[in-house]
C-alpha cells in the first residue's frame, strides 16, 4: 500500500489515497504509532485540572483467546475511552489478565500428562514453577489480540492477579477480614468436581437440562410409610431424615416420628419444614444433609447429622455392598435392591432437569460437605447494595438494578478457598499447639508453623482488581487520581459473581468509597437468529476471522451496532460485510474530497457566503454531533452508530458529495472544498472511538495532522442549525427520489439520459435546477422535444420525452395500483374518523396518526391522479 504523502504543519494535505482501503496494510503500522507516541499512556500528575477518567478490563484468562463477548466488550469500553480522552480526560484503561486457577491447572497437567507425568511427580513448588513457566512463554495470547482490535489500553500499567502487587493487595486484604472476623473456616455444603478434585464457585457451574430417573421409594413401613422421589438414589445411602411441609395434612401424624430408611437398617425422623412444596411430587422429600445444599440447610434447622457417603472422587464409601461403586455405577444398583425389596412405588420413569457441570472438564458435579475457608458476606452484601439505593453507583440499564438487589440481598457466605497448586496460597499458619493466625504481606511465620495448602477462589483476587491496578494496598498517585473508576463495563452473566464482589471489596478496602461510579451492562453475542453461540451448534464465530477477512474496524461496528442497552446482540457474517462496506464508503468519499481540494484551512465561511446545499449539510451534521454525543453518553452505541451510519451513508455520501459535484465546477468551489473538509474532519472524529483505523488514515490524510485520537471531541454549534436550508434540501431529496423511481419503474438504466422540462413557478428548488438535471441524467430540452411524461413533485412539474424510452402500459399499471392502494388508506381513515365510537374511545395520538394518514392519502392520491393523466394515451 501507498503510505499517504502528507505536507504536515499547515492544515492542508495533499495525498494520494489508494484506490481501495486494506485493512491490514493500515491496522497494525498505526496501533504501533499509537503506542510508541505514548498517546495510551496516563498521568495522574499531568494536567491536574483536566477531570479523571478511568477504566480497568475486566482481566480475561490466560488461558483464554479473543471471543465475540471479548470482542463486544472491548469495543464498548474502547470506544468510552477514545472519546473521554478526545473530550479532553486523562483517560486510563488499565489492562490485564486473570490467572484462572482451574483452568491453568488442567492446561500445565494435560502437557505434564503427555510426558507420563502428573503434578504430584513435581511436588508443588515445582509444579507452580512449570506454571509460571507456561504462562510466561504460551499464556496470555489474547493480550496481542486486544492489540488487533484496537484497544487503548495503557500497556505499561499491565497487571496479573498472580504478580507481586496483586499478590500484596491479597494478603492485606484476607487479613484485615479475618481479624474483622470477615473470614472463617467451616465444614459447608459446596459445590465439588470429582475430576478437578476442588471445590468450585457457582460461575464455575454449568446448568444444563439432562434426562435422567425419577424414581419413587416407599421409606418405613404400615402407619409409618411414607413416599419420597428422587433422580440421585444412591444418595438415599446418607439419608439422616424426611421432611414435609407442617401444614401438609397428610403427614401431620409422622412428624417427630422415625422412619426405616431402605438398605440400611437406620432409623430417620420425620421433620417439618417450610422450605418443602406439598405440591410437587408425594409433598415428602428426603434429606440427605452432606451431600445437597438445600438439604444441608433443612438438616442444619432440625439438628440431623451429616452422613458422608462418597469420597472427593464421587467413590461409594458407605460400608456395605455399594462400597466402592462409582456414585453412576451405584445409583443403578441401589434401584436394583430397592427393587427387589419391594421398595420402588413407582417404576423409573424419564424426568428432565438440570443437571451442574465443571465448566472446566465437564464432569457433574457433586454436592459435598467439606470443611473450606468462608467469607461472611452479610455486611459487606448490605453495603453493596446500598451503594446502588442510595445512587452512588448507577447500574445501566436501570431495569438490570432488581437483578442486582436480587442477588445481594439474599447472597449466602462464599466458599473461598480451593484444592489446587496453582493461585493465592491461602495467607493462614498454623500452629504446633492448635494457633491459627493470618499473616499480612511482611509478616513472617514463627518457626515451626506450616501454611495452609489451599489456594483462593480466583475471583478473590479479581474482586480486588478496580483498587488493585492502581496500586493498593499503597496510596499510590494512580489511587488518588484514578479510583473510584469510572464505569465497569461487563456482560450482566457475571452482575452477581464478578461485579457485587467487587462492590463488596471495594468498599470495603477503600473505607467505603466505591470502586466505580456506573455499571454498564451488554447482553451476551448470538447468533443472527438469537441462539446461544455454542461449538456443539457449529454457530460460533471467531472475532480474529472477521478481523483476517474484513478488518478490526468492521468487527467493532458490526458488534457496537448490536449493543442496545442490556440487550443480547445478534451478529451474522453479511453484517460484518455491510460494516466493511461502510469503511469503504466513508474511504471513497474522502478519496473523491481529496481529490477535489477539500480541505480544514481557516474559519468556515459564513452561512451568508454559503449556499443552501452547504447550510445544509452543516445543520445536519451539528444535529448529528448533539445526537450521536447524547447516545453515547447514554451507553446506548446501537443507535449511535445508526445515526452515525445513516448520516454518513445516505446524506453524507449519497447526497451531499453528488450535490457537491455540481458546486465545485464554478465559482461556489472553494466555499464547497471547505465545507466538505470541515464536514469529513467532524464526522471521522465522531466515528474514530468506534472505527478508529480507518478515521485515523482518513482524518490525517484529510487535516494534515499528527493524530485523530488526541483530536479535539465534536461539540454542537446550534448556531449552524438552518431549518429553512434542511426543509428546502429535504424537499429536492424527495423531488430526485421520486423521479429515480419513474426511471427505474421505467426500466432506464441509471445512466441513461432524458430530454426534460422542468417547470418550478415559484418553487425554491428551481435554484438547484443545475443540480436535478445532473443526478436526474435530465438534458435540455431540443428541437422536436414532446413530453411523454409529466410528473408533477414538490411543487415542480417535470415533463420527461422518453418516447422509445419507457413502456407506457407498464407505468399505467404500476400508476393504477398504487392509486388503488392510495385510495384504500383514503377509505379506511376516513372511515374511522367519521367513527363516534372510535374517536371517543381511541388515544389521542391514535386519532392524530389517522388524520396524518388521510392527509397523506389524500396528497398520493392526487398526485397519481395527475401523473396519470399526463401519460400519453395508447
């Protein structure tokens, strides 16, 4: 690709754009230049007037690499930064990287599995070392893929929840909590993976419908039976009791009584409890306190103990003839002898349900009680959610707000610690004498003392992340200008397991100032029919192959024009496509103005000095500034670029750069070329936060200066608003349009030319009759011209010779049908207006629509009436 020769320093640019716009000749020179100009780059002590804005990513995994809900999310917060920081902001984004404790883990055993070894060869501080290892030389892939999509990312404030700053920020902070008594270790109900061998947090769950067996079971025996069901039943095994609900008539006589459990020869009482639904199945249930998490709290009301029957491995222990089993291989068999025992009330039947998965390794994962580390979540919860009532953080959209209070205010205590080698080692020493002790980041343990072997939930450390990025535990200037951050942008999948703990540390550390002033939330990427994007449904698209085939600038656009607030975004390879098309357009109209002189030098003319096309333009495109700037202040970046797209496409190019062709051949030229050049500097600063590659290569081609992302940010002059130039130009729209349309029903090829008469009386338009015979292709009328055509439009009659032309019949009946139609909207208004009934029981604005519509009506039908009649007969 040609580089753009461009004169520097007074304003002008001559260039010689090429032909058409390659992405990948332009995409990565310039993200360089960006980075090595520094222009990423914050400076709490820089400009202390200027206001502070900031954002940190929310840390993808090192494991992971560039996705559509990546791509989306970037794109979102890139778009905020460049235009804070073109607003004038020193504008930080922080980036970085989660360490993705499960994950990484099962990434390094998987390489030390296919050379014959597992992490328990190494012993620990080797294996963690072999982590570190894989991460530095193949982890963290999708920090160059940012660079591709653009990211203006502050790269040297990268940070790692594992690095020595985060790993001092946990430290701090798990002591303050323990010793607040915040912190506690307790045997709980948690959710387990028998193949990961951990306990694992809700996000780490995957819920999914599977079939499986309902089975009935008959416990006890004549005035003491009773009848549970149940999809697990060899967790009947640690059965401690059954409970009904203790209005349910129908067992008021066993409640405080024990039960035979099956199998085992134990005795269970019979409990009543109001969590229990007398609706669903028999209304009696069984409860299996270790091994079910609502059990365990029905067990925990009514004193019944825990029974553990399986080990970490989902392996049968309970002694006995299932010892040993597989926990699928012993539900089989436990049915089986329920059977034979007469047991089973009701036959295996199939019953849909959803069914939790490792979200790493898939395996299902099994309720277990275990004796785990906690934190207590009550205040900190509380906070959290008062931090949104009392409107110190917004939460937009809005309606996502009781999602939130939802959570908060019914969050129970979180499981905190896990049983991996690679994460935070949990900062707690034991003694020889039974001491326990949490130690701070310079504290040492006393001699003798030994470390507990857990490590910390990874979303620990990332709850940390708004406050620890910018430096706590230390008051670091980054913390004083920086924090609270500006806006959290994140998909609202992770409100309730990223964002409320954050809230929740934020305030808390911060000694309750919040860690950020917005949460902005987007919907999740699908398919262009809605569909979750699933490897297994083969609808998954790669953000990375639409950056190869149509450029990051059109990936971006493609997934900001989806963004509506809160709401999922569709996307589709021809939507891709059109936002390539859209780089294309904007590069060839800036080619074609550049070409033509268009140019940024001195004041823009006077609207006096100024023709009615150019007032025109200049009203639209500071309405559009006002409009696309309110939108983006509002998150809302759909209808953002829509506005932005439709300007740009349909008045910009389609309209103003035509009119413009006939201007810039006579004396209107120069006023036109700087008009045309304040026109594409404006609209390519407004887009740059969206697209910016390509409104960098154009606005420096177009302006002659250093770079679009330091540029100032668009501000409206209502004082170029011009409703007479938008009404009269709105009108030679419709007046071209609707002859485009007669040519085309007509089936004259767009280039064909036409004698013509145009007949204005005292219709403005007739100062744009230069302009309406080059886009209509219309030529003077000659010697021997005969209107065979006349149409009249805009208060301007157009006689047309297109005798050998047009197909007259065809034009007759396409004219006829469209009167009919016209004639029918007439009807149908009028006959709901003379309607008492509807006008004393229809809203206002129902009846005004239709009075609009018999107006409209009207105006067609007298319009094809006329057309008609001038169609010459035969």
């Amino acid at each position: 690709m040609t580089t753009p020769s461009i004169q520097r320093g007074h304003g002008a640019a001559e260039v010689e754009l090429p032909t058409q716009y390659q992405p990948a000749d332009v995409e990565s020179r310039l993200y360089e230049r960006w980075v090595s100009a520094g222009h990423f780059t914050a400076d709490p002590d820089r400009r202390p007037d200027a206001p502070a804005y900031s954002i940190v990513i929310p840390p993808p995994n090192v494991t992971g690499s560039l996705h559509m809900g990546h791509a989306l999310d970037h794109s979102i917060q890139d778009t905020l930064v460049r235009r804070r920081r073109m607003q004038g902001y020193e504008a930080l984004w922080v980036p970085g990287m989660d360490h993705a404790g499960i994950a990484t883990q099962n990434v390094v055993e998987r390489e030390l599995a296919k050379e014959g070894r597992s992490r328990h060869d190494l012993g620990r501080e080797a294996f963690v070392e072999r982590v570190w290892q894989w991460k530095n030389e193949s982890g963290g892939a999708i920090l160059g893929q940012m660079r591709r999509l653009g990211d203006s990312v502050d790269w040297t404030r990268e940070a790692f929840t594992m690095d020595d700053r985060r790993a001092r920020a946990v430290r701090t902070i798990f002591k303050r909590l323990f010793d607040d008594g915040l912190i506690y270790r307790a045997e709980r109900i948690i959710n387990w993976c028998p193949r990961c061998l951990t306990a694992l947090s809700d996000i780490e769950v995957e819920h999914a419908e599977r079939e499986g067996e309902l089975v009935s079971i008959r416990y006890g025996s004549g005035d003491t039976e009773i009848v549970v069901a149940t999809t697990r039943a060899e967790t009947m095994l640690g059965d401690t009791g059954v409970a009904v609900h203790p209005d349910d008539e129908r067992y008021k006589h066993l409640i405080g009584r024990e039960v035979e459990l099956p199998l085992t020869g134990r005795r269970i009482p019979v409990v009543a409890d109001e969590l229990v639904d007398p609706e669903f199945g028999t209304g009696a249930v069984k409860v299996t306190p270790a091994h079910d998490p609502n059990d365990f709290e029905i067990g925990r009301r009514h004193g019944l103990p825990l029974e553990v029957i399986m080990d970490e491995r989902g392996v049968i222990t309970e002694p006995g003839p299932f010892e040993g089993l597989d926990r699928f291989e012993a539900r089989p068999a436990v049915v089986a002898a329920l059977r034979q025992q007469g047991r089973i009330v009701k036959e295996v039947r199939p019953y849909e349900h959803a069914v939790g998965h490792c979200q790493r390794c898939s395996t299902v994962v099994e309720p277990r009680v275990s004796l785990q580390w906690f934190v207590k979540v009550g205040p900190l919860a509380k906070a959290a959610g008062d931090a949104v009532r009392d409107g110190r953080v917004a939460i937009h959209p809005p309606e996502m707000a009781a999602r939130y209070f939802e959570w908060v205010d019914n969050m129970h205590d979180w499981c905190i610690s896990r049983q991996l080698w690679w994460g935070h080692r949990i900062p707690v020493w034991y003694g020889p004498d039974g001491e326990v002790a949490a130690l701070g980041p310079d504290e040492e343990p006393p001699e003798g003392w030994t470390q507990d072997t857990d490590v910390l939930d990874t979303w620990f450390s990332s709850a940390l992340w708004p406050f620890s990025t910018l430096g706590w535990p230390d008051r670091t200037a980054d913390l004083e200008r920086f924090y609270p951050t500006s806006v959290l942008v994140t998909g609202y999948d992770i409100l309730f397991f990223w964002v409320a703990r954050m809230m929740m540390f934020g305030l808390y550390a911060m000694d309750g100032v919040e860690p950020f002033k917005v949460i902005a939330l987007h919907g999740m990427v699908r398919d262009a029919h809605g569909k979750k994007m699933s490897k297994s449904f083969g609808n998954v698209v790669d953000p990375l192959d639409w950056i190869e085939r149509y450029g990051a600038d059109a990936t971006r656009f493609t997934l900001l024009r989806g963004a509506n607030p809160g709401g999922d975004v569709p996307v589709a390879d021809e939507w891709a496509q059109g936002s390539r098309n859209f780089c294309n357009k904007l590069w060839n109209a800036t080619r074609f103005a550049l070409m033509n002189g268009a140019h940024v030098r001195g004041d823009l003319p006077s609207a006096d000095e100024l023709t009615t096309v150019d007032n025109w333009i200049l009203s639209r495109l500071n309405r559009v500034v006002a409009e696309a700037d309110a939108l983006l202040e509002g998150f809302d970046f759909a209808k953002a670029c829509e506005t932005l797209y439709h300007f740009a496409w349909d008045e910009v190019c389609d309209w103003y750069v035509e009119l413009a062709k006939v201007q810039l051949t006579d004396e209107r030229a120069d006023r036109t070329r700087r008009v045309l050049g304040e026109v594409l500097d404006t609209l390519l600063r407004l887009l740059h936060p969206m697209i910016p590659f390509v409104t960098e290569e154009l606005w420096t081609s177009v302006t002659g200066r250093e770079t679009v992302v330091t540029a100032a940010w668009p501000v409206a002059d209502a004082a170029r608003h011009d409703v007479d130039a938008e009404a009269e130009v709105e009108s030679l729209r419709r007046l071209i349009t609707e002859i485009r349309r007669f040519r085309s029903d007509q089936g004259l090829k767009p280039g064909q030319r036409v004698a013509a008469v145009l007949e204005f009386g005292a219709s403005p338009l007739a100062a744009h009759e230069e302009g309406i015979r080059t886009l209509l292709r219309l030529n003077q009328p000659g010697e021997g011209f005969s209107a065979t055509a006349s149409l009249p439009v805009e208060g301007v009659t157009v006689r047309l010779d297109t005798a050998g032309a047009i197909d007259v019949a065809a034009e007759r009946r396409r004219l006829e049908k469209d009167l009919a139609a016209a004639r029918k909207d007439a009807d149908q208004a009028r006959s709901k207006l003379a309607n008492e009934a509807f006008l004393a029981k229809a809203p206002e604005a129902v009846v005004a629509k239709n009075r609009d519509r018999l107006v409209q009506a009207e105006a067609d039908i007298e319009r094809l009436e006329a057309q008609l009649a001038a169609l010459p007969s035969g």
